[in-house]
C-alpha cells in the first residue's frame, strides 16, 4: 500500500467521512467521488473511447476541491491500449451553470467582465453557476434581476454548449430572454459596464474578435438559427 500522505489545504473542504488523509485505497478523496458521484467516471459506448482505470489497478487523484470546482487527475487507457494521466476540471455542484442572452427590443444587451484566467475584460452575456433547488430557467431569470435589474417577458431555451470538452467537463445552458428595460449599473464586482447594440453588431463584434468568449458566440448563432434575432 501506498503510503498516506496529509491532503492539501484545499481537499479539506472534502466530506469528513473521507478523512484527513488519502492513501490511494478505496477509501481516497477519489475513491469517494467515484462511489458519491459515478456520472463522472462512466464512458460511452464504442470504440475510441478513453476509459478510466479503477483501484486496485491504480488510482487517480483529487488535486483540488472547493465550493466550485474540482480538478481531477484520471488514470486512463488511451484507444491504442496505452496509460496515460489526463486532467479534468469539474463543478462541484451538481446543478448546471446557465447563461442567458438578454434581447432589449431585439438588441442584445451585453456586460464587460473581467475574467481572471484570460486576464482580460470580455463582452459577454450573462452567466452564473447553478443554484441549488432552483430550476434551470428560473437560475437563468434571477441572473436577470441581480445583474440587470430587470425581468423577462419571454424565456427562450437555445440548448446546452461544452466549453472546451478537452479539460472541461461541465456544459452551460443557454437561455435567451426579451426584457423590456435594464438597469442603469450593472451588478457585480467584475462587471464594469453594460453595452446595448443591434444583433447584426453584436455578430460583427463575434467575426472580428471584439467578442470571444465562447458562450456568448455559441448563444448568438443559436438565437439566429432559431428565429428569435430580428
């Protein structure tokens, strides 16, 4: 057996049934997520899949875990039946995180935020993580109210969008909602200014790379396709 090793700060937010310690038994941080949360490690079907070994043939590891996030490093059998390692980053909650694109008599109404990983300030809709208890598009309309001051007047589902499916395992629901005004500030630490602009301008600010948060992209082309941009 491996031996145990003191868990970093941030696995100590873990459940207490896990310990203060993991040793790469059943008994692990990742043992435990494999047990409480099995969606995470199960594989599709066919051939070309990545699996996921399991103990006792080896272990993988919880690097880190907060409120928000997980990281995970998987032990994996690659399809040409080699071990590799890869690493995943996870929402420590199970609700979905959800974005919502807000149409203002048909212009889209965007947020310029600071985004700590890409260092920059991004033109944006709106989004947040799940809350717990409240349904999707209710999550999307209370995003409304707290950062717009406003409500919707029609809620719009336009599907679900993977980020980057290489690292990221969450997917992001779209909404998009016609409100009827917004706010004069907007709200939140890392939002410093709310911009209004036609539909056709906001797709302009997508092809010439004003616009390049994936979301946000995402959420327009499926707003076009379903009709709902005038």
């Amino acid at each position: 057996m491996t031996p145990a090793v003191p868990l970093s700060h941030s696995l100590l937010t873990l459940p207490a049934e896990v310990g203060d310690l993991m040793d790469h038994t059943p008994e692990s941080a990742y043992a435990h997520l494999r047990d409480t949360r099995p969606t995470w490690f199960l594989s599709p079907p066919g051939d070309g899949t990545i699996g996921i070994r399991c103990w006792p043939m080896t272990e993988g590891q919880v690097l880190h875990r907060d409120e928000e996030r997980v990281v995970l490093e998987d032990p994996v059998v690659l399809p040409d039946g080699q071990h590799a390692r890869r690493l995943r980053l996870l929402t420590a909650r199970p609700e979905p995180p959800v974005a919502v694109l807000p149409l203002l008599d048909g212009d889209v109404v965007l947020v310029n935020r600071f985004r700590h990983a890409a260092r920059t300030w991004q033109w944006e809709i709106l989004r947040s993580a799940g809350a717990k208890g409240v349904a999707d598009a209710d999550n999307a309309a209370g995003q409304l109210k707290d950062q717009l001051g406003t409500s919707a007047s029609e809620m719009i589902g336009l599907g679900q969008v993977h980020l980057d499916p290489a690292i990221l395992a969450e997917a992001v629901l779209l909404y998009t909602a016609r409100i009827d005004a917004v706010d004069d500030l907007a709200h939140g630490p890392d939002i410093r200014r709310v911009r209004t602009v036609a539909f056709a301008e906001a797709e302009q600010m997508a092809l010439t790379g004003q616009i390049t948060d994936a979301v946000t992209i995402t959420a327009l082309f499926r707003a076009r396709l379903a009709g709902v941009s005038r």
